[in-house]
C-alpha cells in the first residue's frame, strides 16, 4: 500500500501527495507469486493527480540550475529470474524538462538509440543489464536530473548515474514517484541525493 | 505594431535534405471579416500572417532539430531521430504548443501514446489539455487485464495492449505517435481504442513519411503531422 513519505513536520504534509499514493495501484504476483507489483497507470488515469505529481517535482526543480532531465525505459527486475518489467522514466520525465526548460534524454536498453551510444553494463540480483546514453546527448559540468516512476534496489539509477557521470556531467539529484524503502536503493544511490513522493512497503 | 519583416516572411524552400509540408490545418485563415473599419480588418489579417509566421519558425526549428540517421536500422532506411529535438528545449517545447493549441479546445478527453515514443510527447499534452494518459504497449508490459490487438508489420506480426477500463465507450481520443511510417501500429491503436466504444479524433504525429503511405493505411481516420520526411 503507497503511502506519502512522512514530512518532519506533520502539518506541512503536501495534501497533493494522498490523491497520489491512493491512486497507485498495487498488483500482487505480477510479474511472479510474491511481488507486489506497484502500477502507476491508474494516476495517469486521473489528470488532475497526474499533474500534481509533476508539479511536485517542477516545484522542486524550477530555478536549480538544472540543464537536462535524464529517464529510463529499460527492464526492471524485482527479485524475479527472468523477465523484467519496463520502467516508466520516459512519462514523467518529459513534462518536468519543458516546465524547467531542460533538455530530456532517453537513456534505454540496447540496440534502442540509433548512432553512437556509450553503454552502462550493471548487475541485477540474477544476471546483468544493460543501459544506453547517446554520445554528446549531454556537456561537460552539466546539471542532470535523472527521473524514474520508481526506485526498487537502485540498480538502475546507479546506472543511469554512471553514464552521465562517465560523460562529465554532475547527477544534482534523482526524483522518483515511489520508493520501496526495504530494497535499499536509497542507500545503493550513495552520495547521490533521491527525492520520493510516496512511499511502499 | 508588426515588423514589416513579418509581412515579407514567405514559406521555406524545401531543405536539401527533406521537404518541409505544412499542415494547412495548422494555419487559421486569412480571410477579411465583415468590421466597421478597413485598419481593423487589415489589423486582424495582421495578426493572421504574424501567427502564420510564428508558426512557420517553430516547424522550422523542430525539423531542424531532427537528426536523419543513415541505413539504421537496417540498410536503406533514413532513421528520423527525434532524441535531438528532445535536446533542443525550445523545440520540444513549440512540438508540444503545437499539438496543444490544436486539440485544447477539441474536447479530448484521452490522449493515447505508442509505446516507446509516444510516452515522450502524449503526457506533455494530456497534461496541458487536462486528458487521461494511456499507454498503448507492446504484448507483456501492462499488468492486470488487458485486451489486444495483433497487427502485420512488414514481416511477420506484433501485438499491441491496452488496459481494460483504461478508456470506456464516448471516451474522446487522440493518438500520439513520434512518427507515422506504414501506419500499421496507429491502424492497431485505433482499433483497439474503437474495440471499446471510444471516438478517436485524430492521430497526431511529429513526422510523416508519405512515401510509406501511412495516410492511406488509415483511410478516413484524420491524420495531422507537423513534419513530413523522406524515410527510404
């Protein structure tokens, strides 16, 4: 069950963030018997929570300085074998760019991004994957944000991290809507601050 | 007052390395309205030719922004990579204006986007027009209930998704795609939007590549682009 993250301050608890948790839709064995699979299709079903959600993040992010929004599309997988499931960074991540007058760079699976591209190979609890970033798709010393719907166990924003660290630019922060704390992303992302809006157990 | 550079602003030439159509849906016309005054009708045409010309720099901007990569991704094929215009933030930001100042007043209340790409420009726009956002997805990826549609691609067949009670019968739709090529994948997202009562408005794209005949594919289903390209 999605629940907004506990402001220090009860009082200052942002009420757009219940309309977010509670439209969050939790299925449970999907992919497989014992995950519970955190579906944010039906917030994107309900504009005005949809539009919460990223004004959240434009709040936060307008006048910071930062020059480009980086999102994932790639496989995720959450204690599973084989399959993953496809990450959603490329939906929230566009709309916060154009409100902070950034640029939006896809990061995704092999074999996705046409031209030259540099590769970030990382390691998932079984197996290894694989994320890609065009080549000049960021400067040297740029501000990058780096957006995705969820962080689970940080893989692949860790990777995510990477390429654009290997690329020169500086990772100021990564924004997710949810975070499931008992994976330990937040402690995977190391130096790197994570910002969430709700969280799940 | 308007810069007499406005009124001497003509259409752009086709580039050397594509064609620049322009939608002559984009463009309110000119035509002078009954007023009392002869300044305020010429005033009005103004306004027309000046938005004209507005609109005219921001189709330039956004198809200059589009990078043509060669023989990706097999040999033959010109690939229009729309990644560069997403790195050009003025550019994304006129792609999106334009497809929300046509549909804002159209009374849309879905806007449905074609995995992968089509995540980049629907959300932008449902979020502007106030509309849900429903992803069309590739089979697998969707959780929970889902009904399908199987659709031919040039060789063999794909299948595309959508959520069960994502969208209900009156629902108001506009598709969203980066790009129209065969028209094969919007032909399956209008299906699939129809199979559930829904009305699709219109299809909107970045890019057309009319040599693929996407246009005919779709038949009488409206079709507007801002770009058309040349793809083989």
């Amino acid at each position: 069950m999605a629940a907004p993250i506990e402001e220090k301050d009860q009082a200052t608890q942002d009420p757009r963030k219940e309309g977010i948790a509670s439209s969050i839709r939790v299925v449970p064995h999907v992919p497989k018997g014992g995950i519970m699979f955190q579906d944010i299709t039906p917030l994107l079903l309900d504009p005005k929570v949809f539009k919460d959600t990223v004004d959240l993040f434009i709040e936060r992010y307008t006048g910071k300085d930062i020059s480009a929004v980086a999102g994932t599309k790639m496989c995720r997988a959450l204690r599973i074998l084989e399959e993953g499931i496809e990450a959603r960074g490329f939906i929230f991540g566009p709309p916060i760019a154009l409100a902070i007058g950034a640029k939006f760079i896809p990061l995704r699976k092999p074999r996705k991004l046409p031209g030259e591209v540099i590769s970030e190979e990382y390691v998932l609890e079984y197996g290894r994957d694989c994320l890609e970033m065009h080549v000049g798709a960021v400067q040297q010393g740029e501000h990058v944000l780096v957006v995705d719907d969820l962080i689970a166990t940080g893989g692949t924003l860790c990777a995510a991290i990477s390429l654009l660290e290997r690329a020169g630019a500086k990772v100021v922060e990564c924004a997710c809507v949810i975070e499931l704390p008992e994976l330990k992303g937040r402690e995977r992302l190391k130096v790197t601050p994570l910002y969430v809006l709700v969280e799940s157990h | 007052m308007l810069h007499t550079s406005l009124y001497c602003r003509s259409f752009p030439s086709p580039s050397h390395l594509r064609s620049l159509v322009l939608s002559s849906r984009l463009f309110p016309s000119v035509a002078v309205r009954t007023s009392p005054t002869l300044s305020l009708r010429r005033s009005r045409a103004n306004r027309s030719i000046a938005m004209a010309a507005t609109e005219d720099n921001r189709i330039k901007r956004i198809a200059s922004s589009i990078r043509v990569i060669p023989d990706w991704p097999k040999p033959g094929v010109m690939f229009q990579d729309i990644t560069t215009l997403l790195l050009d933030p003025l550019a994304f930001k006129d792609s999106i204006d334009l497809f929300v100042e046509r549909y804002k007043d159209k009374g849309i209340t879905v806007v449905a986007g074609v995995e992968a790409r089509g995540f980049i420009f629907g959300p932008p726009i449902a979020l502007a027009i106030g509309a849900k956002f429903v992803p069309m997805r590739k089979p697998n990826k969707l959780p929970g209930e889902v009904i399908s549609e199987e659709y031919s691609l040039e060789y063999g067949t794909d299948v595309m998704e959508m959520h069960v009670g994502a969208v209900q019968s009156g629902d108001r739709v506009l598709v969203i795609d980066d790009l129209i090529a065969t028209g094969g994948t919007l032909c399956a997202a209008i299906r699939l939007l129809e199979r559930v009562g829904a009305e699709v408005v219109e299809s909107a794209c970045v890019i057309e590549l009319p040599e693929l005949k996407g246009r005919e594919r779709l038949g009488d289903r409206p079709l507007f682009v801002l770009i058309k390209a040349k793809g083989v």
